[in-house]
C-alpha cells in the first residue's frame, strides 16, 4: 500500500509539473521541458494507480499539445534548430495516451470526452501519406495505431467511435504506408472493432475491398498474434462477404483466403465440429464455392493439355484445385455440409472432370499421365494440378456416401468402370488407390445394383504395369486363377 501510495504521490507530482508549463503556446524554448515531462508520464502510466488517477483537465493538455503540433507540421512550420521536434512530441504524447487507456474504461471514455481522436486522424493521415522523411515519423505513425489499439480495446463506444472517425481513409493511408509493424496494430483496431455493423461497411463500402486486399497481405506476414488471420477467420463466417468480394479480389487473396477455409475445415478441433459447432463457415458458403468450382473448372483439363496462356491458366488452375480441395474437406462432414450432396451438378462435372483427365493422361505425355515408380520422387509436385485426380475421386466418394441418388447417377455416368481403372499408383496423384477404394466403396454400400454391376463386370485379361515390372514381378493367369513369380535372377552371394 505504501509502495502505491508513493507511486501515485510522484504521478500526481508530474501531473503538477505538466500544469505548471501548460498551456502549450508552441514556444520551441519549452519543447524540451514538455518532453522531458510527457517520458516521464508515459513511464508512470505503465501503473494502474497512474492510470486510475489521471483526470480531463490532463488529457485536454496532451490534446493541445497534439493540436498545436499538428498544424505546425502540416504548414511544414517545423522548428529545425531545435534538439526535440513536433514529432518527437507527437510520438511522446501517442505513448502517453496508449498507456493511459490500457487495460483502463475511464480513460478512453475521457479520450472520447476530449475528443482527441479527430486531431490523432490528422496526424496519422499526414505521416502515412508525406513518406518516410525520416525514422521518427514511421515510429511516430505506429504509436500512434498503437494507441488507437488501446482505444478500442473492450469498448463497444469507443470501438464504434475510431471505426466511424478511421474507416476507410486512415487505414487506407496506415496499410499504403507499407510498415509492417504499423500495418500490424491496424489489424489489431480493425479485429477489436469488427462488429456486425463494421463487417457490413467492411463488405459494402467501394474501399472495402482494397481494405481486404491490405488484411490478406498482412495475413502472410509472422506475427504473434496474427491480427490478419483472426480478421480473415471472422469473415470467412459471413456469407456475404464470401459472395460479395471473392469475386473481386486478387488471385493470390483468393488462394490465400481458400487455404484458410481448408486449413479450418481440416484443423484437429473440427474432427467434433458436430457436437461442438467449432467449425463456422457457413453451408451455404460452401455451396457457393461449389457454384464457383462449376463455372471455373469445366475447361481445366483441356487447357492445361494444350499449355496455351500458361501463366493464366496456372492461375486459374491454383484456384480450381484451392476450390477442389475446400469441397473435399468440406463433404467429409455431410451433416454440417449434407447441401453440397444434392448439387447433381457438380458430382456430373466432377465425372466428366476425371473421365477427361482419364483420357488425357492416355493420350500422350502430360500433367495427367499416370507415373507409376514407386520411386517416392515428386516431380510433378510444383505443378498447380498435382493430385487434381486424386482430389476428384475422393470428391466423388465424398458425394456418393449414404446417398443412393448419387450412386445410381455414378453407374449411369459409366463412373464405376472409370474408377476402378484408378486403382492403381501414381506418382502425380498420392493414395489415388486408396480414394478410388473409397469411393467404391461407398457406392456400394447399401446398393444392390451397383454391387450387381461391379460383379457381372467381365475379366478381359491383365493389364499391363509398369510398376510391377518394374519391381521385378509377373502377373499370370492359368485356369482362371491368378499366379505372381519374380522376374529376378538370383545371384550367387559373393559376401564373406
């Protein structure tokens, strides 16, 4: 108690101290003292006891000083034979004003009182959009966000408050400044501030796309947390952000924002996302993704067979797969996503997909060819369409499990001789057989006729493998039986 009692004796002291010089009239001869002062405060402020005993009157003093400042730098009347500057005010008073609403109500409802926010606006927009005349100015800026992150933080009217005074242009302004850091705490006011009210201006207003655009980059840079990647995961929860801005967005935010959605539908908290509800992207999400995938990846196979326009047709051939694998993920759980299951259209696209890129890999040497090495090398890895295949088949046993509309069209479509002709290995497309198990398998569960058809289906001989021959091993048949021997020589062992 007395070690507190101190401490807010020597905060009211420097509070005495402030008063004694203020109110601040720019004279450069008391830049010193007034900083000197604000370092010490902004120390001091680090204690609850500090911060619970800081009232207007002094907040309205850090104001003038901001003001003042301000209108100083942007008429470019800064002081240039003086030892601290308008900006190492700035930054000081930013420092000040952060530790002053940490973790504390009162203060940033006073800040809202003052109305300090609208002059920290100004001077965030002024240092972000003159460039980096010098290091002061970028750690002034990020201070200031800093601050703002304060703010908002655990307070609904100060949230509504900064989103309403900073939304788009200031944060605009801080993400083209291009600092990381600072592009960092912005993430962090946006996340605190999102609500239902911010998400619709977010998805709504004609910048809020560029804003996503800006939030995606910051998502790919490290950082503890990741204020990027909490935002990106909130709105991947709301329908009509993925209806309104997928469709604007770059191709790399697209792939950015598709591996999100799979790495959530895949994370380890989703294996009980049917009784826990941890997984949120909503169904009628997915089904639109699954719209997508039927408009984009319907010419797929023969472009990339014909390798005209590469660069594009790589791009759009990282979005199908992207879109693919999100569906194959999403399908594993037909309770949560039981919707995508009555889309025919897409189980017929996904049949037509594998039996083009069936007859493709036949035709000659391409991305769809089946490489059977077992060597363990990957040198298709690199290619956007590796495993695309195998991703089909494991589609197509997502679609078809406990559904017997689907597994009847599969035998209509002729879909059941065309996967078994997939049980085999390819370097291109890993567990390709084992999907193809899969997938036969769950078109005959509870399907007498598709159990019928694969039984009356006829034995036409072995087909050739290169992998078993490869291996050193002969495949024969006699009387109906078949018969495995070793190609291999023996050799004496010459070892001692």
């Amino acid at each position: 108690m007395e070690a507190s009692a101190e401490v807010a004796a020597n905060f009211l002291g420097t509070i005495a101290k402030f008063d004694a010089i203020s109110p601040f009239d720019a004279d450069t001869k008391k830049y010193n003292q007034y900083f000197d002062v604000l370092k010490t405060l902004t120390g001091q402020l680090k204690e609850s006891v500090c911060r619970e005993s800081l009232k207007e009157a002094d907040l309205k003093h850090i104001h003038s000083v901001i003001a003042v400042c301000y209108t100083k730098l942007k008429n470019n009347d800064k002081c240039l034979d003086v030892t601290i500057s308008e900006t190492d005010l700035c930054c000081e008073c930013f420092r000040v004003l952060r530790n002053s609403c940490a973790q504390c109500q009162q203060n940033q409802d006073l800040i809202s009182t003052v109305n300090i926010l609208p002059v920290v606006k100004q001077l965030l927009d002024l240092y972000a959009t003159k460039g980096r005349d010098c290091e002061k100015e970028t750690v002034a800026l990020r201070c200031g966000v800093q601050f703002i992150g304060n703010y908002v933080a655990g307070n609904q009217s100060t949230q509504m408050m900064a989103w309403q005074t900073l939304f788009p242009e200031t944060f605009l302004n801080v993400f083209k400044f291009n600092d990381t850091k600072a592009s960092q705490y912005l993430c962090m006011v946006i996340y605190n501030c999102l609500n239902d009210l911010s998400t619709q201006q977010l998805i709504k207003h004609p910048d809020g796309l560029t804003v996503v655009e800006y939030i995606i980059q910051c998502s790919q840079t490290e950082s503890h947390p990741d204020w990027g990647l909490l935002i990106l995961e909130e709105l991947l929860q709301n329908n009509e952000f993925i209806m309104t801005q997928l469709e604007g967005l770059s191709s790399s935010s697209k792939t950015v924002l598709l591996e999100l959605m799979a790495a959530k539908l895949d994370s380890p908290a989703s294996e009980e996302c049917d009784q826990t509800n941890s997984i949120k992207i909503p169904a009628f999400t997915i089904a639109f993704l699954a719209e997508i995938f039927e408009t984009q990846a319907s010419g797929i196979v023969q472009s990339a067979v014909n390798e005209r326009d590469k660069d594009e047709n790589a791009v759009d051939s990282v979005l199908v797969i992207h879109l693919l694998q999100v569906l194959c993920l999403a399908t594993c759980r037909p309770q949560q996503y039981g919707i995508i299951q009555s889309r025919t259209s897409l189980l017929t696209l996904v049949l037509e997909l594998l039996h083009k890129a069936h007859l493709a890999g036949k035709s000659g040497d391409n991305v769809f060819s089946t490489r059977q090495t077992l060597s363990g090398q990957e040198d298709s890895v690199d290619n956007p369409l590796h495993g695309f295949k195998s991703d089909l088949i494991r589609l197509i046993g997502n679609l078809t499990y406990r559904n017997k509309n689907n597994q009847d069209l599969v035998r209509e479509l002729q879909g059941i001789p065309l996967l078994l002709d997939h049980c085999n290995v390819d370097e291109c497309n890993p567990y390709m057989n084992q999907w193809a198990i899969f997938a036969i398998h769950n078109l005959c569960e509870d399907n007498t006729e598709n159990q019928a058809f694969i039984a009356n289906m006829q034995r036409t001989g072995i087909a050739d493998s290169d992998v078993l021959t490869d291996m050193g091993i002969e495949v024969q048949e006699r009387n109906g039986k078949l018969y495995v021997k070793s190609t291999k020589k023996s050799h004496p062992d010459n070892t001692s």
